[in-house]
C-alpha cells in the first residue's frame, strides 16, 4: 500500500512542477522520461542487485574510513579520549570536513577530480540532452559545494539562459558536497543511502528545473563549455595545506550556523512557553510537512515523526534535521528500515532558506549583470531542489 502512495506522490511532485511552469508547451518530456529512467535504474541496481550494493557499501565503508582517519587526526591534536567523545562536536565532525577538504583538493591538484566531473557531466549531457554548463555543474555537485561546483563553469554564468540557470541552482541545492556527506555519516547516518542521494538527486533537480523553466533555446544545447581548471598549489604538500584550510572554512562555517540556528530555535521554543502554545516549532512545522511524508510512501503512523524533520531540513537545515533524525533512531520508536532510508534520502540536500542566499551571493560575485535574474531564480530554486529531493526519495522507496 505504501508503495502505491508513493507511486501517487510521485505523480502529484510532477504535476506541481507541471502546474508551476512558466512555459508549459516547451516541455522536453523526453528529458523528463529520461532523467527519471536514470533514478529508476540507479535505485533498481543499489536497491535490488547485490553485486551493485556491495560496491556502494564498499563505497560506504571507504567514507567511513576516511572518518576514522580523520578522528586520528583529531586524537593527536586533541587526545584519545577526546577524540572518541561524542559530545566533542566540532572536534569530531570538524576534523571530518577538514580532512576530506584537503584530500578533495588533493585529488583536484593531480587531475583526477576534473577528469570524474567531465565523465560524470559528458554522461549526463548525452542521456539527458541538456547543455554543456549544468552538465558540468551538475557532475562537479555529486563532489563539491555549492559555490566551489558553480566556479568550474564562473566563466560561462553571465551567458546562460533562464532554463540553464534554474538548472545550475536548482542542481547546488539538491545535492551535498564530499565534506558534509562525511560529515552526516560522522553523525551515523548510513553512508550508501547518502551516496545513492548524492548520484539520484542530480538528474532528479534537472527534471524539475526543466518542467519548471523549459529549455528555448535551441543553440543553448550545442553550445561548447570547458571546465575552468583553476589550480594554484605548486605540489601536493601544498594542495593538501590549502585543501585543510579551505575545509576548515567550511568546518567553521557550520559550526556557527548550527550554534546560531539552534540556539534561535530553543529561544523561539521558550518564547511559545511563555505565550502559553501547548507546540514548539518543530511541532508547528511537522503539521504541514507530515503529509508530504505520506505521501513519499512512509505509513502514516511514522509520517508525523518524519514530517516535522521535513521541516526542519527546509526552514532550517539538513545538518539539524540529520541531528534530529539520529536522535530518534537511538530512542524507543525508531522508525522502521525503509521508513528511515526514504528519510535519509528526503533529507540529503541543502535545500533550504539559508541556501538562496549562498546561490545569490556566489554567482552574482561571478555574473554581477545577471543579478537579477540570479535573485528572481532564488525561490524557484529552492522549490526545485526541495522536490527533486523528495522525488528521489519517492522512487526509491519504490524498491525497498
């Protein structure tokens, strides 16, 4: 039964984003049939075939390495004791990020990271016959930030079309970079869900944006674009350094932002106390939000827990919402199997309010003509990349 709902959902996402576009006749269904016959596939072979599985829980396993080579790192700086303490946060997961940013520009330095991004985005562009820009963008997301994916094509930003920049936006949002996914899966989050996310979600964000805002532009598919190869460090000594220090930016900035966010949520909470509400904001957010769990195929019974960290992912964060989520799962009602891998996936994305305005301010830095059209796409953005993660979520949930 489950599953016929999500079946169901599945219609309603794309009906929504039928009924949201600016354009409704310029359809490409092709892509749309295409784009969701990759997810089909992907989630079939990591899902259903035992082979596939094995080589993303290998994939998973080599995730949960790197977290454990980073959690050395962090003992020798920090102590033993420390290191294995839960309660160090920014210890555990900041040593996380910061590993996994200078193995990242590591492997940029030698090559290898812009030779996967071009296969990645050569793939996609020829399935799916999309433009050579958000190719490149979306292949480099599956691995980078939001801003660092989007400097690969900065050169490209002032010239692409309305459908293209949905596209490229819509692709940031949706999906996570290699530092938070370590950094979710430091948290217990299953690694091989989050990887499936990572490599669903893209296709899934390009379906949506192109319903949304369909491609006019005929040449705007032809037109050739060339990875930006921006490498400044002079041997891998220096790409680890400058890699460490990109990750402890990175690491800084979420530990502010979940110092920021939560403590604004416990006061918000405190300040309803006080005005006599019997809900807490969570509580208030998971009304609207549960039945958008429903119907990604999650029962109903385990919807209303679901829904209020749908919520929490897309006024908030996804960091919280994982926080939250793994909270529930060492708790007396966790949530079932396929329950919790249908959450896991709904929630990989920084898709969320906070994410308009990284979009804005990085790409009106690379296009400052384009600002606004940049700000115009910021909201669409964020319903775009909001659905496609629930799609993705949905269609997997088919399997399971």
């Amino acid at each position: 039964m489950e599953k016929l709902i999500g079946l169901l959902g599945i219609g309603l996402i794309l009906g929504l984003c039928v009924l949201l576009s600016n354009n409704r006749r310029h359809i490409n269904w092709r892509l749309v049939v295409t784009g969701i016959a990759i997810q089909v596939v992907f989630a079939f072979l990591i899902l259903k075939v035992p082979f596939v599985r094995g080589i993303f829980d290998s994939l998973g396993n080599g995730v949960q390495s790197l977290l454990d080579s980073a959690k050395d790192g962090v003992a020798f700086v920090a102590g033993e004791e420390l290191a294995k303490s839960k309660f160090i946060f920014a210890l555990v997961i900041g040593g996380s990020i910061i590993f996994v940013g200078a193995l990242t520009n590591l492997l940029y330095h030698f090559g290898i990271l812009q030779k996967i991004v071009k296969g990645l985005g050569w793939a996609l562009r020829k399935s799916m016959r999309i433009s050579g820009a958000e190719a490149l963008s979306a292949g480099a997301e599956v691995f980078l930030g939001q801003v660092e994916s989007q400097l690969l094509i900065s050169r490209y930003i002032k010239t692409v079309t309305q459908s293209e920049l949905l596209g490229i936006m819509a692709c940031a949002m949706a999906t996570i970079s290699g530092s938070a996914l370590v950094a979710y899966v430091s948290l217990g989050v299953d690694p091989t869900y989050l990887l499936m996310a990572s490599f669903m979600t893209a296709p899934s964000a390009l379906v949506i944006a192109k319903i949304m805002v369909p491609e006019t532009d005929p040449s705007a598919l032809t037109r050739e674009v060339e990875l930006a190869d921006e490498r400044t460090s002079v041997n891998f000594i220096d790409a680890l350094a400058d890699g460490a220090r990109q990750g402890y930016d990175v690491a800084k900035n979420v530990m502010v932002m979940l110092i920021a966010f939560i403590a604004a949520v416990v006061l918000f909470n405190k300040i309803l106390v006080g005005l006599g509400s019997p809900w807490t904001l969570q509580e208030m957010v998971g009304w609207a939000f549960t039945p958008v769990a429903y119907i990604l195929g999650i029962p109903w019974d385990e919807a209303v827990r679901v829904g209020p960290l749908l919520g929490t992912k897309t006024i908030l964060n996804e960091f919280i919402a994982y926080v939250d989520l793994t909270a529930m799962q060492k708790g007396a009602e966790a949530l079932s199997a396929r329950t919790l891998m249908i959450t896991t996936v709904a929630l990989c994305g920084f898709a969320n309010l906070a994410s308009i305005a990284i979009n804005i301010g990085g790409l009106t830095a690379m296009a400052p003509e384009r600002k606004g059209d940049i700000a115009r796409m910021g909201f669409k953005a964020l319903i775009a990349a909001t659905l496609a993660s629930w799609l993705t979520a949905a269609l997997a949930g088919l399997f399971m």
